[in-house]
C-alpha cells in the first residue's frame, strides 16, 4: 500500500510541475502579445523564459557574425579591421 502512496505522491509532483511550466510559458506569451514586442529584447524575465522554451529569439543584426569569428578564433585584434 505504501507503494501506491508514494507512487501517487511523485505522479502528483511531475503534474505540478508540468502545469506549473505551462503557465509560466502561458503567462510570458501572454505578455509578449500585449507588449507587441517580438522584433526587441525583453527585459521581463517571465517573456524571456517563454521565448526560450519555445525556441525564439528576437537578433541583432551583426551579432552571429561576431559571434562565428570569435569562435573561430579569427577575431581581430584593436586596431584591425573586420573583413566580412
């Protein structure tokens, strides 16, 4: 009986933590929509979450190009200039 108890238990757990997940992402694309901000950044950390979980991003132009000579290992040094 104890079994049932404990598995009941941790099968309430994982729910909760599902419903809690979907509300968080429910409640940040809520904002993004009242804010009408998806081609910024957000500064709300809830916004920012739920951009994350489903997979968005709002990109400044230039950065992944930076990003991609930084990594390998061609950024110039001050002074140089950047062949793009």
């Amino acid at each position: 009986m104890i079994e049932v108890y404990a598995l009941a238990a941790v099968a309430l757990l994982a729910a909760g933590a599902v419903v809690g997940f979907l509300v968080v992402v429910a409640l940040g694309i809520h904002r993004e929509e009242a804010a009408l901000s998806m081609t910024t950044t957000t500064s709300d950390r809830v916004a920012r979450g739920a951009r994350v979980a489903n997979g968005l991003s709002a990109r400044s132009p230039g950065i992944l190009q930076e990003v991609s000579l930084y990594r390998q290992g061609r950024w110039p040094l001050a002074g140089q200039e950047v062949e793009w």
